[in-house]
C-alpha cells in the first residue's frame, strides 16, 4: 500500500513525504502501526490527473490482485486456513456462537443473542 501511495500525490499536488503505514521489517505484524496523516496528506491522486482519484482506485485494486502464488490476499490466506485444517484435522475448532456470550456483564454480544436484564 505504501508503494502504491508513493505513487500519487496529495491534494496539493505534492509527493508524499510519510508513508501511511509504519512498521519494524524484523517484526511486521507486532509493530505494523497507521500513521496519523491528515485526509490532504493522503495521496489519492495520480501526478497526471491532480485533484483525481486515480491513485486511490490503484489502491483499491491492490485487494483482487494476484500478487501471492496467483491469488489474491483473501484467497491466498483462505487457502491457509483450508490446508491447516486437512494437515491438522484434530485443531479445527467449532465456535458455537453462545460462547460469546457476555455472561458477567449479563448481555450477549450483538447478533449472537438476546439481551439479559
């Protein structure tokens, strides 16, 4: 996303000067952190077409591309799921939706049951 961003520019004709995204290479997923930029900052817009969205349509295509092994992120990630469970049957969890309950604070969570007074 930050490469895609890198790419555009802001709402004052600007290339970006902070990536959206912050994060430690050697720890991505503890440290991947948003930084606070403000919606100017953000750069939507392709240099051939300031004040557009070319760029933020770029970004948003980034979620149906086929970047890893020829899926995209949904699927490749979907497929981890599907090959964890045929290697290790015994770890599939069912989650029965009652378990969520909020039994100290005497209501269930939205969607999953009725409130308790």
């Amino acid at each position: 996303m930050n490469t895609t961003l890198a790419q555009g520019i802001d709402q004052n004709g600007a290339a970006p000067t902070t990536d959206l995204f912050t994060y430690n290479p050697a720890q991505v997923a503890l440290s991947l952190a948003v930084n606070p930029l403000t919606p100017d900052q953000i750069a939507a817009a392709l240099p051939s077409a300031t004040g557009g969205n070319g760029n933020a349509l770029n970004l948003a295509a980034l979620a149906d591309a086929k970047t890893l092994n020829g899926y995209a992120f949904a699927q490749f990630y979907g497929n981890l799921v599907d090959v964890w469970e045929t290697i290790y049957p015994s770890q599939k969890q069912s989650v029965d939706r009652a378990t969520f309950a909020e039994s100290d604070a005497g209501f269930t969570k939205p969607g999953f049951g009725s409130v308790a007074e």
